[in-house]
C-alpha cells in the first residue's frame, strides 16, 4: 500500500469513528446521562491506554518533548472547548441535523488556512477545489438560517455555541498538523496523552461542587468509558492520517463525519431534516468532492 493510500485510509478509518463518537455524546444526552461525567471519564480512559503502551513500548515522545506537550495541551484545550460547545448545544435542543454541519464549515477555514501556515497553496491550485471551498461556505449560511419554530432566545445561544464549536475545531486540527511540521518525527501517543491529560484537567475543574443524580452518574459513567475507547481509536487514526497526508485534504474527508450522527438521529430519533437542510447537506457533500 503506498503512503497516498496509507493516509486517505486512515482518514476514513478517523472519519467513521469521530461519527460514531459525535452521535453517542447526543445518545448520552436523551439517555438522561451527565454530560460532565462523561467528559471527565472519557479523557481518563485515553490517559490510561496512552500510557500503558508508552511505558510498554518505552519510546520516546520527540527529541524536544515539552514542544510536542505544549502543542499538544494547545490542541487539547480547543478539543475541550469544541466538545463542551456541541454537548451544550445539543443539551438547548439544537437539532443534529442543524449542529452538525455548521461545526463541519470548520473544513473550509481549515483548508485557507493551511495553505497560509503550512504551506498548501498547490491544494487549492484547481479552480474545482476553489469552488469547493466557496460552496462549502455556502452551504453554511443555508443551514445557519433558522427555520419556522426555530427563532429563541435558546435557539441564539445555541447557535453561538456551534460558531464556536467551529472555531475551536478548526483551532484544534491546526495545532495537531503543527507538531508534525515543528518536529517531524512524533510519537502520535505521547501527542495524545499530553492532548487529553488537558482535557482532563479542564473537565475536572468544571465538575467542582457538580451533582448529579445516581442514574445519571451511572450512564455518564458507562457511555463515557465508551466514548474514550472510541475516541482513542479515532484520534489515533487522524493523527495517522495528518502525520503523511495534507492537513487540507485530511480536514476536508474527515468532515464527512457529520454525516453519521445526522443520519443515525433521523433513523433513530426521527429528527426531520427538511428539503432545505437536506439539500444544504447533498451541496456540503458535492463541496467536499470538489475540494478532495
């Protein structure tokens, strides 16, 4: 298998589980789990698996390690920011269908902006990809619009909080590709355990004086252990991908995660998409193509 094609697979690979891992955060949520819990649990479990094989393996982390930890916290930090902005957004009742694709719009600015730091003007040097990046921003303005019955107060919130879901997320796939540049050769669990010892540490320092009720204890519990595991396989399987491909073309089929949890909440929780939200989702999928 060549590196072109070691890279687009674990892409894919990524692009699966962060699916996955996004739509159990809303599972949790109509469970009746604690949010917080669950974000407190789910670091635990990486930090544990991350430095079980490090101790295992006995490798080194980089040649200047505390470069790699200071990125690595960075990158972790805006992970938080983004999971707590969509747990919270979805926590108001902002639809999947909705929140979704407005923190996908994270891929277009990901792309503009890899060129300028990384370097990656070649990718956008196809008048195709060029109108994949205008449309994707276009399709982010659709969704964006509320729909009747959609205008609140809670509804404006929860909007805030999707933009800035979407920064965060752009935020946090930049400083990840940015340890590979500044370091080259870096241990991708040594980047990981660093990223969610942050994590953490933010998630223990919100949960003072929380309370929950036993059941909600119990399901944060159990859904957050869950969540970890997949975390860990997925964000392994993207720092694969961004290690050997461009971060541009990695942000822009890892984007597709959004897919997941919107179809799995129309299945399941009959969430209703609507002709406009689909077709802002049929555009958003013809942008990343053009992008790719």
């Amino acid at each position: 298998m060549s590196s072109i094609d070691t890279w687009f697979a674990w892409a894919v690979i990524s692009t699966i589980l962060f699916g996955i891992h996004s739509f159990l955060y809303q599972k949790l949520i109509k469970d009746g789990g604690d949010t917080l819990v669950a974000q407190m649990v789910g670091p635990i479990v990486l930090v544990m698996i991350s430095t079980a094989i490090l101790l295992i393996s006995g490798e080194m982390i980089a040649e200047r390690p505390w470069v790699v930890a200071l990125i690595a916290v960075l990158q972790g930090v805006l992970f938080f920011f983004t999971t707590l902005c969509r747990v919270e957004a979805l926590t108001i009742g902002i639809p999947a269908q909705l929140l979704f694709p407005i923190i996908k719009s994270s891929t277009p600015l990901v792309v503009i902006l890899s060129c300028f730091i990384f370097d990656e003007w070649f990718i956008l040097a196809q008048p195709r990809r060029l109108v994949g990046v205008v449309l994707a921003l276009g399709t982010t303005f659709i969704v964006m619009r509320p729909v009747d019955g959609d205008r609140s107060t809670r509804f404006d919130r929860g909007m805030m909080l999707a933009v800035a879901a979407m920064l965060s997320s752009a935020g946090a796939s930049l400083a990840a590709k940015l340890a590979f540049v500044t370091e080259g050769q870096v241990n991708i669990i040594g980047f990981m355990l660093f990223s969610n010892l942050a994590s953490m540490v933010l998630a223990a320092g919100r949960a003072g004086g929380h309370k929950a009720t036993a059941f909600a204890f119990r399901r944060g519990l159990s859904w957050g252990a869950i969540i970890g595991v997949i975390n860990f396989l997925g964000f392994a399987a993207y720092l694969l991908a961004i290690k050997d491909g461009e971060l541009s073309l990695v942000a822009s089929i890892n984007s597709l995660y959004i897919l997941i949890p919107m179809i799995l909440s129309a299945l399941i929780y009959h969430e209703h998409l609507g002709p406009r939200r689909l077709t802002a989702v049929l555009l958003s999928l013809l942008a990343i193509v053009l992008i790719v």
